[in-house]
C-alpha cells in the first residue's frame, strides 16, 4: 500500500528540539511562521542527560576573564579550534547564561545568591596557572534544567512542535549559485505517514551519533540523523575523525558519571589505588583534558594496572567527600551508581571505563550557523545548523567538559537570528509532495524486501569495530580493520530486510534508516582518521604519536558520492592570538 504524503508550508524549520532546537525556536518566534520537527517528545532530547554544567566567566567565585576562557578552549582543542569563533562564544557565554537565569532556571547558588560555579577540566586562571571555578551548575542535572526552561520559554511563545516526526531527507532548489534549500521531508511515527515540508529555511539540530560505538553514554536516538542526511545529499562534513570519549563512563554500560564529580573533589584511582593522574597532568590531576584522561584510562589498563578480574576498568573514588556535599551536588549520578551497579558511591570507588560521548565533527558551518558547502566556506541559502551536530569549529580536536551546553545556546541563538533575518528577504520555494518520492521509494523496498541481513546484527558489528578499531587509540592497522568491515556491512545493508511491515510505531524501519546514517558517517571517521598521520586531541594515533602542526594544522572536509565512496579535501585553521604550544597541565 502506497505511503500517504501530507504537504506543510512554513517559513523556518528546525530539525530537532534539545538545547539548540530550543533556542533557535525562541529567537524565531513570533518573527515568521516556525514548525520545529523532532523525532522525540521535547523534553526527552538528549541535552537533558547533560550533568555538570555550563561555562561562562561569569567570575561569581573568583577571578575570572572570558579571554582565559577562550585560552582554555584554544588549548583544549589541540589547537585545531577557530580562534574567531572561539571568542564569540566565550564573549557571548555570559550573556548567555544570564538569558538563563532571566528563562527561569534554577541555577545552584552561593550563599550570597549569585550563580554558583565549580571547577571543571581544562579550565583554568591566568592562561594555565590553575584550576579555575567556571562551571555554571545545578546540581549534577544541568542539561535537564536547561532543556526543560527552555522549553517552557517556547511554548509560552507558541512555538509550534510536530513531535514524534523523523527527518530523512532535505529538499533543494535551483542550480549552482541560485542552489537553496527549500524544506524537509519527514516520517510521521505513529501514523508511518509522510510529510513534506517546504520552507525558506531549514536549521539543523539533531545531536551527535554515538550509537555507532557499542560503549556510548548517548542515547538510543543518537543516530547522525541532520549530518547523515545531508552527507548522502553530497554536502561535506568536517572533522569527522575526532570524537571524543569521556573518561568516565559506568563500566560495561557507558552510562555518564560527570566532570563535575571531579570537579567537587572526585579522584581517578588504578587498581593498585594510585592516583595515576599525578603522573599524567601534575598541575591539574584528574581535571585535565578529557582526551588525556581516556587516554590515561587506557594506559592504565593496557598496561596492567587496572582494577576487576580482567583488570579492564579503574575506579572513581567520591568515598573521601562529605557524604552532604555528595547528596546535595551529585545526587543523580550517585544514583544512576546504586541502581546499575548496586554499590554505594559513599562508601566504595565506583568502576568506570571511556565512553563515547561527543562528536567535534559534523556539518560544517559559520559562527553564524549557516552551512558551508566547501572549503571556501560558500554558504548554502537557507540552510543552518547548531550544536553537537555542527562544526563551527570551536571544539576543534577535543572539546572542553561544559562547553556543549554553552556551544548549543550560543550558536542556536544566532542561528535562530540569522534565519529568522534571512527568510524575511526571501520568497516561498516551489515544493510539491513529489519530494517524498526519494524517502517513500526507500520506505517501500525496505518493506518488500527478502533479504536474509537484519538491522540489529549489521549495528552490532559496526559498534563492535569502532569500539575496537577506532575510538581512544587508533593505528593504521585497526582503521584498515573498521573500513574493511565497514565496507562489507554497506553491501550487507543492500539485502537488509525488516520483520514489522506496519505503519504506527515501526522501530524496524526506522532503525534500518539510521542505520544508513551511522555507516555512512562511521566510514567517513575511518577513511577521515586513515588519512591523518598525527595525534592531536581526540584522534591518538599509536603508529603516529606526534601532533604534527605543519602538516596538520588544518580541518578535514570529507565528500560522499553517490555510490558512498569517500574523499578528503582540507582548509586551514583559522588562528588567532594564541599559538601552538606543548600542552601539560
């Protein structure tokens, strides 16, 4: 039976309702006609897993400059980070964070009523002299707090929400120079119908796609959605090779225990009890870089020295803090420790391993959220996105811990401006339903299908080599193993097939469709991660341990085909005041 097509006409479309989504819909309300998509009900977006706060130099604790700020991200990036665009945010941050507080969110407060802020790693005073309070927080549920004020902000403006409808294709208009987008095609989940929707503008803001990683502390949905989408439309993605694993993972699971347990006082310990960190980072311990704290992880228990009968985890060790000080700051991720592993976060370490966590790479944009099409940085009309599913670059080659949450009110807010601008100066694009003819043929031969490979099996075997080949270190030997294997799950994926050939709630297919996405940008990584011959941030490269800054000094473009075959195109770093250097801490 042929897919029912609906058609909708709007001015602005944003593609995803967490942080950035939100906050864009905020700035275009009530200046244009909006639908904001999303494939989850709000408030269960993924920024609300978020924990340790947000940083701004707001400097409520003590002495603090937003030009220290920008330091910490410039180094932290392993100095692949656009300075310019690093500025903006740190500039904006405390803005930022007051819009905040003036939204309605219940900052954690001083005793004197001010925004309280914590230590977090790689932030620190003075250009690198010491930690640093920066952290803007409350309790360890920041991201909750944020998702669910702003939220509140949009409907209070009446911003209008299609929920529960999934992205799988973007719609252009015109030719070379007059090119423009001109809406999205979605899945309605609970109907399997489909819907077109023209529109001036489009802005993107459907996360990270951790899911391609077996250990992940991103959700289910995490899929690559926005970048998958537009990578198998031709667009480029940048950066793809540097995704970040965050040190604290709860073991076997991935679930996230926050930096900001670290930042009250939380130690890293190896199986023989030692603070290893000493060793790594002797200024800032076990709040260095999170790029360096996996990589310790890693070395710890490569080298024997981790905890548990195959000693392949080592410990955070919260049990020498105030039980008070646990309660009242760390209360959720205590919790997630007694209901997973069922210990007592007061009274025993608590095992962890890395986890993947955050894509620096994605759709490459401008610092004002407008997609770039090539390393010229030509921008594509109509066409936006923000937060972890965009490369501005201000993240670079490892992103510092509280500079997400900071990254997606930002950038969604001046993406929600520049479009909100931009589709008042231009006319309707011509759309009809004949768009979803590219998803509804898809649709329909994923359901008539009689191949024998099943979704569940492929996504298993692709976790299964990132996480081995492709995650906290990598050599030319292990990536060579992730694209051959990745190379035989693509033709494996033509003879997919899906049990469930119904319409209301088909987790079958759509889970086949992500699929799709994950592959492609989990092959984009390993052919992006092949070709650079150094280690810098979150890209280690045991065959090349040497950041290499006159080589590669410069970001990453990667193009797909129609035939999903790769190739790489460069463009330098944009610099600024602070210049490369050797990073300890």
């Amino acid at each position: 039976m042929s897919l029912n097509v609906h058609f909708h006409s709007y001015d602005a479309v944003i593609v995803g309702a967490g942080g950035a989504g939100l906050r864009a819909a905020i700035e275009v309300s009530g200046k244009c006609r909006t639908a904001v998509l999303t494939k989850l009900y709000p408030t269960r977006s993924h920024t609300g897993a978020a924990q340790g706060g947000m940083c701004a130099a707001l400097a409520n604790v003590e002495e603090d400059y937003w030009e220290w700020h920008a330091f910490d991200t410039v180094k932290g990036s392993d100095y692949l980070g656009d300075q310019p665009a690093i500025d903006i945010m740190c500039q904006e941050a405390i803005d930022a964070v007051i819009d905040l507080e003036h939204f309605g969110l219940a900052f954690s407060r001083t005793p004197q009523g001010k925004i309280d802020q914590r230590r977090f790693g790689g932030h620190t005073r003075n250009h690198g002299e010491a930690p640093v309070r920066r952290s803007c927080y409350a309790a360890d549920r920041t991201g909750h707090m944020i998702l669910q004020t702003l939220y509140q902000q949009c409907v209070a403006r009446d911003v209008n929400f299609f929920n529960e409808f999934q992205v799988f294709d973007v719609i252009f208009e015109g030719e070379g120079t007059e090119r423009r987008c001109a809406g999205v095609v979605a899945y309605e989940l609970a109907t399997g119908d489909l819907h077109v929707f023209a529109s001036k503008g489009v802005l993107f803001a459907t996360g990270g796609f951790g899911k391609m990683f077996r250990i992940s502390s991103n959700a289910h949905t995490l899929t690559g959605d926005g970048p998958g989408v537009l990578f198998q439309n031709g667009l480029p993605m940048e950066d793809l090779e540097f995704y970040q694993f965050h040190p604290t993972g709860i073991y076997g699971l991935g679930i996230l225990l926050t930096e900001g347990a670290r930042g009250e006082g939380g130690i890293l310990r190896n199986g023989l009890g030692e603070r290893f960190m000493e060793r790594v980072a002797p200024t800032v311990k076990d709040l260095a870089p999170r790029d360096m704290v996996s990589r310790a992880i890693h070395a710890e228990i490569k080298e024997g020295r981790g905890a548990g009968p195959d000693k392949d985890y080592v410990y955070l060790d919260l049990t020498h803090l105030p039980p008070e000080q646990i309660d009242a700051k760390l209360p959720d991720i205590t919790g997630f420790v007694r209901t997973y592993l069922g210990i007592e976060p007061k009274k025993d370490p608590i095992p962890i391993q890395p986890t993947a966590h955050y894509a620096m790479g994605g759709i490459p944009t401008n610092v004002n959220a407008e997609v770039v099409i090539d390393t010229n940085n030509t921008v594509m009309p109509g066409l936006y996105a923000a937060g972890e599913c965009a490369c501005v670059s201000v993240h670079g080659a490892n992103r510092l811990g509280t500079n997400s949450l900071l990254d997606i009110v930002v950038f969604g807010r001046r993406g929600g401006r520049a479009m909100a601008e931009y589709v008042s100066s231009v006319g309707h694009p011509d759309v009809t339903k004949a768009a979803a003819d590219k998803v509804r043929d898809h649709i329909e031969r994923l359901k008539s299908s009689k191949g024998g490979e099943k979704v569940a099996e492929l996504r298993t075997a692709l976790q299964e080599t990132m996480t081995r080949n492709a995650s906290v270190v990598r050599t030319e030997e292990s990536l060579k193993e992730a694209k051959a294997t990745i190379d035989d799950l693509r033709k494996r994926y033509e003879s997919i097939s899906i049990d469930d050939k119904g319409s209301v709630f088909n987790s079958d297919l759509t889970e086949a469709l992500e699929l799709s996405h994950l592959l492609d940008l989990a092959n984009g990584l390993v052919v992006g991660a092949m070709a650079r011959q150094e280690s810098r941030g979150a890209h280690w490269r045991d065959d090349f341990p040497v950041r290499d800054d006159v080589k590669w000094m410069k970001h990453t473009f990667a193009h797909q085909d129609a035939e999903g075959n790769v190739t790489l195109d460069y463009k330098d770093v944009v610099g600024g005041k602070y210049q490369p250097m050797e990073r300890k801490y």
